[in-house]
C-alpha cells in the first residue's frame, strides 16, 4: 500500500514513462528487489493458509501479493502499462487486498467459531473497500477507518458473547513483534519522495509478511506450530469445527 497523490508523470515516446524519483537503472534494479520481490515474504504464510485451507484469504493473500508485485514493478522501472492498466490502477487494486487482508485477519482474531458470520464479515469487508478505493483511493481515511472498525469489532464481539478470544500467546507476541516495526516502517515509507528507493515501504512488506506467518496460527494449539522447516512437511492444525453459536 501507497497513498500518495496521483501526481501526473511525463511521457515520452517509448512504453515507459519518465522516471519520477530520477533513478538511474541500477537504482530502479534495486527498487524492484526493494519494493516488488519483498512481497515474497508473504510466501510462507500463503503456504500456511493453503495447507490450513483458510480459502478466502488465501485468494485474496495470492490476489494481493501479484498485485502489490506489479504495481510495484511498473513503479521501480516506470512502465507506462500491463495488461492495459497503469501503476495507478495496480495500486487501487494492491490498496482493495491489502485493506481486506487486514480485515479479514480481523474476522480471524475475532475467534467467532460461526462459518458463516465470517463469511459475511470477509465479504462485507471486500465489498467496502472496493467502493472506498474507487471513491477515494488516496486518503488515508479509507484505509484506517476499515481496518481500526473491524479490529474494534474483536471487542465487540467479545463483549456481545461474555468471551474473549482464545489465542496461542506465544504466536500472538511473534505476531505483535513482527507487526511493530512493520507499522513504523509504513509511517517512515508514507512521502514516497523522502523515502529513498522506496526503502521503508519495502520493509514495510518484510515484517508484515514475516508476522502473519505467527499470526495466522493464533488458534494452533500450543506444540503443534508450524516452523518454517516443517511449513511443507509437518500437518498442519486447522480450525476445529465449532457448532454455529
């Protein structure tokens, strides 16, 4: 995610546009690995969802990572289009996935044990943020309005059913740790322009992606974890099957 403004950009006659940050091309080769192939970090938790078979948010983690993957790329080296989008609808589609992922992580942590009040609360939120980020992709607001609502909605919920979540405290601290210098990492990456090859924006995908590996086994019961030697190899725990409250 990015929010900065749609500033216009100069084109010249080739199929790329003129490089707004003025990178020579060694720079925007280090602006690719920077910015674009930190999303593979995401990766192992992609991995975990798939053997888990949390199917939403994997299709919407596989969504995101291509998208944030290409809007990047078309930034670091200025490539006017791809498959007839430019960089800034890649961005409002990379903002509609990561918005959503964060809520959908929200619905997770929520600890319903209800299916199907999760599957309304994953949709309700896809179907907000593409309105949101067609209407205003750029501010801020539509960001943090979003994603602080369905994070409040875990107390909520709480409150409503006299039950707080159950979580795994170790993956819910390596989760925290990893989220903690990603949030500083997004603040420092917010002006594009002040923030060199993109450096904090691409640290920024580095510690989120590392967190929601813990942070998506919150519900693992304690010794049954998955590690990152044993994400292909060990059975995974996935989520018992709660009767509907």
């Amino acid at each position: 995610m990015n929010f900065s403004s749609n500033s216009s950009l100069l084109l010249n006659d080739s199929m790329f546009y003129e490089h707004r940050y003025k990178c020579s091309p060694f720079e925007q080769f280090l602006m690719v690995a920077i910015t674009a192939v930190s999303n593979l970090a995401f990766t192992p938790a992609l991995i975990l969802l798939i053997r888990k078979k949390y199917y939403f948010p994997v299709f919407l983690g596989l969504f995101t990572e291509f998208t944030s993957f290409t809007y990047h790329f078309m930034e670091s080296i200025a490539l006017r289009k791809f498959l007839n989008m430019d960089e800034y609808q890649w961005h409002r589609l990379d903002n509609i996935g990561s918005i959503t992922c964060f809520m959908s992580l929200a619905v997770f942590l929520m600890d319903n044990r209800n299916p199907e009040l999760d599957i309304i609360l994953n949709y309700t939120a896809l179907i907000i943020n593409l309105i949101l980020q067609e209407s205003d992709p750029w501010n801020l607001l539509t960001t943090v309005v979003p994603i602080l609502s369905y994070f409040l909605l875990i107390h909520i919920m709480a409150w409503k059913r006299n039950r707080s979540p159950v979580y795994n405290k170790k993956m819910h601290r390596y989760g925290f740790i990893g989220l903690v210098p990603g949030v500083i990492c997004f603040y420092y990456g917010l002006d594009e322009f002040k923030d060199y090859l993109r450096f904090f924006h691409g640290c920024w995908h580095f510690f989120i992606g590392v967190s929601s590996f813990f942070i998506w086994q919150v519900k693992a019961p304690v010794g049954e974890e998955t590690t990152l030697s044993t994400l292909l190899t060990k059975k995974v725990h996935t989520e018992i099957k709660y009767n509907i409250e």
